[in-house]
C-alpha cells in the first residue's frame, strides 16, 4: 500500500523503495510507528536457567512490507491509497534481492504479533552470549542471539490492535554492510509478479 504515483513509477520504471527497522521507529503515525528491530528474547536452558536479553538487530537489512488482507477503505487511505497486488512472492522477492546493493541473503514470511522471541538452548549461560558480571560483548551477544532465534527475529511486531489488522508480510534483504535509511533501486523484472491496483 502506497501513493498512487510511486504505484504508477513503479510500473512506468521499476523504481523501488525498501525501508529499514531504522526508518520505522522514526514514522510519528499511528499505523507505522513501530519499535522494530530492538527485541526482546527468553532464553530457556535447563529447568532452573533462562535469561531475559533486549537486543537491536537489523541494522544490515532492509526491509519491504506488504499486507495479506483486503484492506478497509481506512487502512488503504493511511498508507497512501493505492496498491501493488503481488501474486507470485517468491518471484517478486527474487527479483528485487537481484538489485540491492550487496545483498547476502534474503527472508519472506508473514509477522508474528508477539513481544517475546522465545527460544530453548540447552545448557544456555551469561558467557554463551558474551555476559560477565559487569561486561558484555555485543558481537558475541548478537552472533549467539542470531543463531538461537534466526530469522524470526526479522519478523516480530508488537500485538496491537493496529497492527494486527494490517496482517503484514514482508521481505528481509540482508546486505554484506550496514545500510542506509532507505534505499531506492530499479527492479524492473519484479514488475512482471504483480499489478497496479486502485480501489
């Protein structure tokens, strides 16, 4: 969901903007206006140890999101009031990761709306993700939480009314380095797994 001109340009060029967690948490509406890509995760172990860690992640990503619900003429409105309806996603997200800057590996799937990511990892400790009793290493933190939950952690919203009804999947591209805010690219191949819409 989107304006209709960026709609239009799309199809006219293959012109594309992908987003960021970065950019998400500076949106000051209530549709888009999301904490995203700080988690927090529960790490059962054993019966007696677990640990409650809160990590940033996807900072190497970009992100597009879409929806896999008829939006209300309301929900169609906040987001721009128009629509590129994609009927083949695979396809689609092939060919867009074809034309992200150093693309390394790519995610598809539809949102959890949960605030925890919970994973069981035998014989877990502080040290396995990098903790002492007053240092952390955030690389080995980050590498360790990267394994335990994979790439659900690329998609987690907060469970609220708001965003449950926009019933959101999306499209990971993870990038060899950090990237920008957004992205604007030409992905003119894409354009054949899709159609303009306007209600």
């Amino acid at each position: 969901m989107l304006e209709r001109r960026w709609v239009d340009k799309f199809f006219e060029t293959g012109e594309l903007r992908l987003s960021s967690f970065a950019k998400f948490r500076e949106h000051t509406d209530e549709q888009r206006s999301d904490n995203e890509g700080r988690h927090k995760y529960l790490l059962q172990g054993d019966e007696s140890t677990g640990f409650a860690v809160v990590m940033g992640i996807g900072s190497d990503a970009y992100i597009l999101c879409a929806t896999t619900c008829e939006p209300s003429e309301s929900l169609l409105q906040s987001f721009g009031g128009a629509a590129i309806k994609i009927f083949d996603t695979m396809a689609f997200g092939r060919a867009v990761s074809r034309c992200v800057p150093a693309f390394s590996a790519g995610y598809l799937g539809h949102c959890a709306y949960q605030r925890w990511i919970h994973a069981k990892v035998p014989n877990v400790t502080a040290e396995s993700f990098g903790a002492t009793s007053n240092t952390i290493d955030l690389n080995k933190a980050h590498e360790f939480l990267s394994d335990a939950a994979g790439a659900a952690v690329y998609f987690r919203k907060a469970p609220t009314p708001t965003f449950m009804q926009q019933a959101e999947y999306r499209w990971v591209f993870r990038t060899s380095s950090a990237v920008e805010s957004t992205v604007t690219i030409l992905a003119p191949e894409a354009r054949k797994f899709c159609v303009p819409w306007y209600p």
